[in-house]
C-alpha cells in the first residue's frame, strides 16, 4: 500500500493545516471539558480534518452526482403520496414511538388542511464504494448507504475542506508526493448551493421583511458549519436567518390562526430551515412536539416538511428497494439508473421475505447491518450485536428495524488530524451528494445537485458521523 507523503515534512503540513483551518473557518466548538476556560464560547478548534485528500474513482463521483437530481424528484414525489407513508407508518407507528410524534403531526395537518403547499427540500444522499470480497478495488461501485432529508450537514465545512486541500497542494513541498494535480480537487460550491435553496424558499414566500429561520440544538458544537450558511444567505441574498431552539420557539413564537403566519421574537418566517428535530432527544416532552406542530401548520415554507422527514425513515428506503416500487415514482430508465446503487435491503417483518431476512441475520450475521428509524450516527447494529438485539424482540418488535447488506469498501491510506493530534492508517471514504429542491406545490422551481462531501474513518470503525466522533471532514482526489 502506498502511503502519499513520504517526502513531506509531517510537522510542517500539520502546522500548515491547522492554522489555514483556524483562519478560515473550517473549525468546531471544543467539547464541553475544554470549553470551560473560556467565557461565552468563544473558542474554537480545528474541525476534525483529512490531511490529503482520499482517492476516489471519477466515474463513481459523477455518477453519484448525475444520480442527485433524480433523487430530488423521487423524494418529493414519495412525499406526495400519502398511500405510501400511510403504508409504512401505520405499522412503524406502533413499534417506534417517535415516527408516531411525526406521523401524528402529519395527520393532523392533513386534515386541517395544509396552509402552505410549497415544499423545500436540502437532502444529501451518502454512498460508500463497495468491491466484492476477492473483487479487484479498481472495480469498486458506489453503493447508497442511505439518503437524508432533514438536516444534512458538513456542507460548508466540506467547502472549506476542499479548499484546505487545494491550498496545502500549493504550499507544501512534494504534497502527495506530487502525484496531485488540480484537476483531481474538484470545486464544491456546497455553501453557495444551500444558502441559495434557503433564498429560493424565501422568495416564493415572497414577503420582503419575513426571514429565514433555523432551528438547532442549543449546545451545537457544529456551530460554524451552520454559520456559513447564514453569512451566505446574508451576503448573496440580504436575508437575515435567525438561529433559534424548540425551546425559544415555545417560549417566544407566534401563530396567526387566522392567517396561518408564524412569527419568533415578532420577525414572520418565511422558511423553517431544521438543523435540530431529526432524533427524539430534541423532544423532550409535549412542548417541543407542540412547537413542531405550530411550525408545520403554518404558511412557512419548511426545510422538510413532515412529509419529507417520513419519507427519509430508513424503512422507507427498504420499501423503495422492493422490486417495483421505484417504477411508481420515476420512469424504467431512471429506475434501472437509481437501483444500479442500491445494496441489500430486507425487512423485518413477517412477510416470506422478512422471515428469511431474519435467518439471514442470525446466520451470518457478518454479512449485515440492521438499522432502526434513527438518525445522526451510532444508532447502527453490527455483527454478533445483531442477535443480542433481534433474538428478544417480538415479532411486532423487529419491524421497528430494516436489515442491510454490509457495504464492503476497499481501504486506502490516509493521515487524519483531530485536536491536532495526527493518526494514520488505513481509511474508508463515505461520498455525500447535496440536493436542493423547491417545489411550489405544483411545479418543481429549483432541482439542483448542491455540492459533495466526503467523510473518512478508520477502517476497524464502523459508524461514520464526524459529530458523532467516528469520522474526518475529507475531500476527493479523482482518480
Ligand atoms: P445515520 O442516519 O445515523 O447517519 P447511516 O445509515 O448513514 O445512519 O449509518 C451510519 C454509518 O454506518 C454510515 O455513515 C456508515 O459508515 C455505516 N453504514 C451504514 N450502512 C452501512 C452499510 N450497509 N454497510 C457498511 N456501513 C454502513
Ligand atoms: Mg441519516
Ligand atoms: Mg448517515
């Protein structure tokens, strides 16, 4: 295995890295522990960084692109179709208490009827390159680990680190060993291509003194990522985002019963931009689902609606995999295209298919990941784990779960720097493809392919979110 920095100076490119990353922004708040020593959180470090850029295949990182506005429309159109989220949220709702929250809140705007019809929607779709076992790496296809409609994130960070890299390839001595040109660091315009679907949004609300509104949790160490997007939509588009928690929405919201506005702090929102409410620990009691509910029933336009949070459940993503079901929504070509990067998916149920999944998973549990509705990493179940937690559910139980072919991605080398602290070894990349979609209710007013990121962990780690502390903000070096 060839490791890309045999002639570079270690501790020059690491020095090098960290200050470019402190200047521009490409940075985290420290964890709690070392945060203390400092008033109103006023430090930062470093985010956690890939010191090269990984190699991956280009036909792969254009394909996934090419695959990106598909997904937009298919995620939309699925979040139109109330049959289907009928289908799988009335059993989900009886084994997962908080795809039932959501589902209740759905219903109930359904049938108060919906006072906004547009649908904003800021996805990133994740793939990770697999190869069969004996397969040559050259050979690696992507495979979808899963998509996500609400709150995707690393966008920005992702901008920086692609700059990161291209300024370290001209300041550092025989970087990579020279072997990378600039062609191989594509651009990534992931901040720009958020910050303007947020400002879509705003438009078709189209009321000059509304603004943009996001909700995140009150201790997010992501901050900077999230503030990126703000300075750009203040900068690019003069519209000011406020940054706001469930809690400050309970305590300082408005809504207009009779004109359907929504108002914080006496500012009306236009577009409710969620970068918190995707897990249960953002609810923690009525007063969070009420507020979620005061929000969706408004006339803001939402970045998801409910319906695009549901339809982002992991078992729907199974349900899609099911021989037909993609051919409702799109046609046999972009079908065939869209299923080329699909991996295994089984339910859980007690359908045929399910029993025979669940003897899979106790048989070779090595070959699988089961997966309940979760979000935000670290939820996943793995190997010998995979029967300590299906063998005591009940059968009811288990459809809380999806099981899922175990992507086999070939490693490759890399250094990866956290709290300046370098560690090398063999990684695995996960490519992510922004998505950004505005539909006014009728029509589709934006579909656009919003940038990429790649994350890389350890290959021994099997989880992969940076928030969740398992994995590095990387970027692509094609190949
Ligand atoms: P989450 O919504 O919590 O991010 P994911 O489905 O993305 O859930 O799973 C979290 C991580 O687990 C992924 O980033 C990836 O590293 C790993 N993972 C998920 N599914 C698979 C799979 N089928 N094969 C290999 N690794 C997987
Ligand atoms: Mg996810
Ligand atoms: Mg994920």
């Amino acid at each position: 295995m060839t490791s890309y920095h045999q002639k570079v100076d270690m501790d020059q490119l690491t020095k090098e890295a960290i200050d470019w990353a402190l200047a521009h922004g490409l940075v985290v708040r420290p964890t709690v522990d070392k945060q203390q020593h400092f008033k109103n959180n006023a430090a930062v470090i470093h985010a956690p960084l890939a010191l090269y850029p990984t190699p991956f295949p280009r036909h792969e990182f254009v394909k996934a692109k090419e695959l990106q506005q598909p997904w937009n429309s298919l995620i939309h159109k699925m979040s139109q179709d109330n049959d289907l989220i009928q289908e799988v949220m009335e059993t989900l709702s009886n084994v997962d208490d908080f795809m039932k929250q959501l589902y209740s809140i759905y219903m109930q705007v359904q049938q108060q009827g919906v006072a906004q019809s547009a649908s904003l929607g800021i996805h990133r779709c994740d793939y990770l390159l697999h190869a069969d076992v004996g397969q040559d790496a050259s050979n690696a296809r992507i495979q979808q680990v899963e998509f996500n409609t609400i709150a995707s994130s690393f966008g920005s960070l992702s901008t920086r680190m692609g700059q990161l890299h291209r300024y370290l390839l001209s300041a550092i001595d025989h970087y990579g060993d020279d072997k990378i040109v600039f062609d191989q660091l594509p651009e990534n315009d992931a901040i720009s291509a958020i910050a303007d679907g947020l400002a879509s949004g705003w438009k078709l609300y189209n009321k000059n003194t509304a603004r943009v509104m996001m909700i995140v949790q009150p201790d997010e160490r992501n901050a900077f990522d999230q503030r990126w997007i703000e300075y750009a939509l203040q900068e690019r588009h003069g519209v000011h985002l406020l940054r706001r928690s469930m809690t400050d929405v309970i305590e300082r919201g408005q809504f207009d019963e009779a004109t359907k506005t929504l108002s914080v702090d006496g500012h009306e929102i236009a577009v409710v931009y969620y970068r918190a409410g995707y897990g249960p620990e953002d609810y923690h009691g009525p007063q969070e689902w009420a507020a979620r509910l005061m929000m969706e029933k408004s006339q803001a336009i939402k970045c998801p609606t409910v319906a695009y949070q549901l339809v982002g459940a992991k078992k729907v993503q199974q349900v899609l995999a099911m021989p037909g079901r993609l051919e409702k929504y799109v046609d046999d070509a972009t079908a065939a295209q869209l299923r080329e990067s699909f991996a295994g998916l089984y339910p859980l149920d007690q359908s045929p298919q399910g029993k025979e999944a669940y003897q899979m998973a106790l048989q070779s549990p090595e070959r699988f990941v089961l997966k309940p509705q979760r979000e935000g990493g670290g939820n996943n179940v793995y190997g010998d784990d995979i029967e300590k937690v299906l063998t005591p559910l009940s059968e009811e139980g288990r459809m809380a779960y999806i099981l899922m072919d175990l992507i086999r991605t070939p490693p490759v080398h890399n250094a990866m720097l956290r709290e300046g602290q370098v560690i090398q070894g063999q990684v695995v990349s996960e490519l992510g493809i922004y998505g950004i979609y505005l539909s006014d209710g009728n029509k589709e007013v934006v579909n656009n392919v919003g940038g990429h990121l790649l994350r890389t962990k350890g290959v021994e780690t099997k989880e992969g979110g940076v928030a969740a502390g398992f994995a590095v903000i990387d970027s692509p070096l094609l190949v």
